[in-house]
C-alpha cells in the first residue's frame, strides 16, 4: 500500500499508513470513533477562547517550566497500563518535533527548545523514579488518570477495587509534589530525629493531572490529539518549525 511521502512518522497514526493497519486490527468502527475523538480535539484547539484550551494551556505551561524555570524533562505517568506506550509515543511526537537547535529563518537560537520527555504507567513508576521526583531534580509531571476502570478487581475482605487503591496513588502523588512534608509534620508521626533530613519533601513543584472519564477509542484519540496539538503551541512560542524533519 503507497501513502504520500509527506506523511510523517510522528504523526501517522490518523493517515493512511496509520488507519490501514490498526483497522485491520481492530475493526472500522472502532478506529472511526478514534478519529472521531481526535477530532474533537482539532476542533477545541482550533475553536476554543485561548484562556480555555487545553493545548495551550498545556502547551504554555511546558514553554514556563522549560524556558523560564529551566526545567529540562517531563514525565508522561498514565496510571493505566493500557496507556504503557504512550510515554515513548509522546517522545517521538515531542522530541524529534521539537528538538530544534535553530529558529524557522535558520538563526541559531540563544534558548533551550524541547524537553526531555520520559515515563511509566502509575505504580512501576513510583518504584522506579519517583524518589528523584520528589526529592531530587525538579521534573515537571503529567499525571494521567481514568475514571472508570477497564477493569476492576474485588478482592475477598477488601472494601475498595484495585482500581480505587491506583487512583488514590494518583491523588496522593500530585498532591506529595505540590504540598511536600515539613519536618514539623514528621516530628508529629514520631519519626526519629536522624530519619527527618531524608523523608522531608520540599514541594512546590510542578505536575498536572489529567482526567478521563474512562478508557476508550474515543478517550485514546483525545488525548493523542491534545499531546500533538500541545507540540504546536510550544513550537509556535518558541519560533521552531516542529513539523520538519531534517
């Protein structure tokens, strides 16, 4: 099958060379609600009043974090594993879009552009890095939830899902970065004196949350489509072309 050589690998997942095969997969109807979601999307970036679009609110808060507080790395942390390769994907859309080094007339440019973008789904991420998160560099977080679970489990003599249990991850997580611990708060559990240095958490540091209301074709082509449309508007801010490929 042929598709134009200007289909780029970044964004393919909505061409020809994306639909076909994922078609093929998972059934028409299914990759056309897909479309339908990311759709959607296009059409609130294109439509909404710029203080209540998501991809540039998004967008914006990626250009403050790296060009104004020196930020160089996001973490992408879907607390879903059906979302375990969104992470890489966004570093492909991010990071070869974005990484640019000069302006679109070819001057060099005197900023940092891009970020490092990196990531787990939920819980293997915070037994992973999350400890440099919280107490080490500053890295700016995307925290992804859903609200109906793909699949719940009730287990014998527990009262919630494990669905309620990763959700209350989520919460606390975005919640630890913002607010941290203070050495009054551990004193007040009783931890000794020698152990404060190392639990304390400074907080003040920058995440955001993201909330679907659960995970389907439609949800999935939403939330590829606002992460596209957020590397716009950090290429538009910064003067980059994100969309060529050298």
């Amino acid at each position: 099958f042929a598709f134009w050589d200007w289909v780029g690998g970044r964004y393919s997942v909505c061409s020809a060379v994306g639909m076909l095969p994922l078609s093929l997969q998972y059934g028409y109807d299914t990759m056309e609600k897909f479309l339908e979601g990311a759709w959607s999307m296009d059409q609130h970036f294109a439509n909404a009043p710029f203080e209540e679009n998501l991809p540039v609110t998004l967008g914006m808060l990626s250009v403050w974090n790296v060009s104004f507080l020196g930020c160089p790395a996001r973490a992408i942390l879907p607390y879903c594993q059906a979302l375990a390769k969104l992470a890489p994907h966004i570093q492909q859309v991010a990071m070869e879009s974005n990484g640019k080094g000069v302006a679109i007339d070819g001057t060099p440019l005197d900023y940092d552009t891009g970020e490092i973008d990196f990531g787990e789904p939920g819980t293997n991420g915070q037994h992973s890095f999350y400890q440099l998160i919280h107490q080490g560099r500053t890295i700016p977080c995307d925290f992804i939830g859903i609200v109906k679970s793909q699949q719940s489990v009730y287990l014998k003599g527990e009262i919630v899902s494990n669905h309620d249990e990763l959700m209350c991850n989520f919460f606390a997580q975005a919640d630890a970065l913002a607010v941290g611990k203070s050495a009054v708060e551990l004193r007040s559990e009783n931890v000794p004196d020698a152990l404060i240095p190392h639990k304390t958490f400074s907080g003040n540091r920058p995440s955001l949350s993201i909330m679907l209301p659960e995970l389907n074709a439609y949800t999935t082509g939403q939330l590829l489509s606002l992460y596209e449309h957020r590397v716009a508007v950090q290429g538009f801010v910064w003067g980059i072309n994100s969309f060529d490929q050298w």
